[in-house]
DNA sequence: GACGGTATGTCAGGATGCTGACATGAGTCA
DNA sequence: TGACTCATGTCAGCATCCTGACATACCGTC
C-alpha cells in the first residue's frame, strides 16, 4: 500500500501535531503504567493529591479532564484499596478532602519514576534551553485558547 | 515546602503542557464543529480524504486516532450521507479506497476554515519563527516517543 | 432574614468507542 | 506450490465515559 509517503500538509499543522504528540505520550504512558496496575487518571490523581492534598472530587475531575462522576467511582475504588483517604462527613460544604495514605505516597512514587522515564525520553534530545521553548510555547497556545 | 520524594511538577510538567493544550484544542475545536453537526473525527477524516484521496477505512482510522471498527461505522453514515463514496468490489486487496464527493467537499470547506479560525486564534501571539519552534519541537517529541 | 446564583456529591440512562474474533486477500519464503 | 505472515473489512459483546437530573450547602446582594 502507498503508506510510505507521510502526509505533507498536515505535518505542518501545529493542531494536528499536536494531537499527534499528545496522544504518542499517552499511548506510551500507558504502557509503562500498565504493569503497574493503574491508568493515566488513576495515576494524575495520585499525582495531583501529592502536590496539593485536600482537593475535592470536583477539583480532581477538573485537573485530570474527566467528569465528576468518573472521578468519584475511581476514588471510591482507590479508598477501598487504602490509597486516599476522605473524611465521612465534610467539614464545610458538600466538598470530602482527600488526601494520600501512606500506601498511596508508595504507589506513587514508582507510578512517579515511570511517568519522568518516559517524559525524559520525550525531551532526550532537547536541552534546557529547548524545554523552556516547549513549555512556553504550550502555554501560550493554552492561554490564547482559553480566551473566547 | 520541601518534599522529600520528588514528583513530577504539574505546572511545568511538558507532559501535563502538552495534555492540556491539547484538552483546550479539542474542546475549541468541537465548539466550532457542533453547530455545524459535526464531530473532530467526522471532520478530520474528511479533511484526510482531501489531502489524500483514496485512503482505505484502516488508513482513515490510524489517521484520526480511531479504530478500524469506529471507522467504518463513521464512513457508513457518511456515505449514507452522500459526503463520500466507495466502490461496492474492492479493485485489489481488501481495501474500499474512499473519495470525497461534491457535496463532502463543500462540507469541508465550511469545517475547514472554521477550524483554521480556532488553529489561527491558538498562534495569534507568535510570529512565523515561534511557529516553526512549535512544530519543531513538537516533531522531535513524536519521534522520541515513537522509538522504544 | 430571604432570595438567586453557584458549586458539590451522587444517582440512573444512554451513547460512544474499544477489545476480541473471524474470514478473506496479498505478499514472502522455502 | 504450499505454508506462513500480515493487513483489511466486518461482526458481536462489553467497558467506559458522558449527558441529564436532583438534593444539598455555601455566598453574595437586597
């Protein structure tokens, strides 16, 4: 089949490049968190919890880009594996603080190391300087997406 | 606060950037689309068809990030729908080469130009040589991923 | 104090997409 | 030629996630 001539006009998109990438980092994520036993959201959600303890489900949704309700099944499940943990009744609102157990500091520290592997051999070939460039670059599109 | 365990840090994480910027992309891309009554996928398969007229449905799905399986499901209404034909016998192999028709076409032109307006609103802010750094950078992502 | 607006957690119902599987056709190599 | 490998189109079954909805709780203004 005629598969040997990569499509031109589209290499040069930077929307479709960047479905290209964004769904390569995925694919590879998953792999390396296979084995491991979790998902991309199993493992954003530790990972958000490590750097700001007491978010909400809704908060959580929000940062690993899936729904409340998809949100609040997998916490069910990751409480009743002793990996967070949320108070039974909230202390103001409706909102449950969740927080890391010791067992889901563990899980996430290997998850953690996985994840930076494979993000490390995304940037092998940049140097400091080029990173910078990514980061900024991706940030402004982000910024100028959000406003309408 | 210091920690003792490293983690990944989000906000400049390039691996949560690149999530992000591409969660904002889809869901501009699908505000625009939707009062034209159509999904990212329906658009980008015909997007691929004009560009490279007479891809199989397996080189349609691999394009647009679907299974075989949605593909055809998709290719099916939008034959139904007139946009696209396929020959009843396949000439070699197994492979249906599809084709735009008149009417897909025109349907193009309107998505596409919504959807550039959305591509250009996410560089107004950079000048030809930021661009070029973004796709770059970009491309050398994809190709670390892509080697195991 | 009452009210509207906003945010949260939770409960079904349904649409969408994927995994698994099968038969078929083409290319490869002994 | 025959066995093997690979890719394709298609079918069924299932998992996943979202849309819609509701009750509740805070917060602002009046």
């Amino acid at each position: 089949m005629s598969q040997e001539r990569p499509t031109i006009e589209l290499a040069t998109s930077p929307g479709y490049l960047l479905k290209v990438a964004s769904t390569a980092l995925r694919t590879a994520m998953e792999e390396v968190l296979r084995p491991l036993g979790m998902t991309i959201t199993h493992y954003s959600c530790l990972e958000l919890l490590a750097q700001r303890p007491g978010l909400s489900n809704s908060e959580l949704a929000r940062g690993t880009f899936v729904t409340r309700q998809s949100m609040n099944v997998l916490l069910q499940s990751l409480q009743r594996d002793g990996l967070v943990t949320r108070p039974e009744q909230p202390a103001s609102g409706r909102a449950l603080p969740t927080e890391l157990t010791a067992a889901g500091r563990r899980q996430l520290a290997g998850a953690s190391a996985a994840v930076r592997g494979v993000e490390d051999r995304m940037l092998a070939d940049m140097d400091a300087a080029d990173r910078r460039r990514l980061t900024g670059l991706l940030e402004r599109c982000v910024v100028a997406l959000r406003q309408e």
